[in-house]
C-alpha cells in the first residue's frame, strides 16, 4: 500500500539580491595653484567629457569650490582619481579629488 501526502507545504522566501554595486561620486576640489585649462585638459582627458562640458565644470569647481566630475562603480571611480592625481603631481600640481559614496 502507498500512502500519499495530501498537502506539502515548501515555504521558500526568496531573499531579493541587489546585484548593483555602490556607486560613487567623483568630486574635483578647487585649489589656487591648479590651473584651470590643466583641470579641463583633466576632465576631457581621464573623465571624457567634451570640452565644452569641461570647461563649465571647470568653472563651477572654480565658483563652488567642489563639482561632481563622474559617477562610478568604486574600482573605476578609485583608478580615475588616481590617474587624475599621479598626472598632476608629475606636472607640480595639487590637484585633489575625493570619493563619496552615492
């Protein structure tokens, strides 16, 4: 004799998984030694903007004080910044940029 069961309950809870990595915000720090068509040469150059962009951003680092020059995932927003950097330390400027976590 077989014996069936009537009624199995599975409770599977499929636990929702974000698969996005964090993504991070580029900022561009103003100083008053960097000049400004070495941050824009930067922009176009490391963070591919167009020029025409660039140069605004540029402006809006000089007036703000700060601009948010890209969004990436952490690894790319690291490799950019150092890139940016290490380029402008080759060329005597102190060009800082920061990562902040979007």
């Amino acid at each position: 004799m077989t014996e069936t069961i009537e009624e199995i309950k599975i409770d599977e809870r499929i636990k929702e998984l974000d698969n996005e990595p964090p993504m991070f915000k580029v900022i561009m720090i103003n100083d008053n030694q960097t000049p400004m068509e070495w941050v824009t040469s930067i922009l176009v150059n490391i963070f591919k903007h167009s020029e025409e962009t660039a140069r605004q951003m540029t402006i809006a680092i000089h007036t703000d004080g700060s601009a948010v020059v890209g969004i990436y995932t952490y690894e790319i927003a690291e490799q950019k910044s150092v890139e940016a950097t290490t380029l402008s330390r080759d060329q005597g400027f102190p060009l800082q940029l920061r990562l902040d976590k979007e």
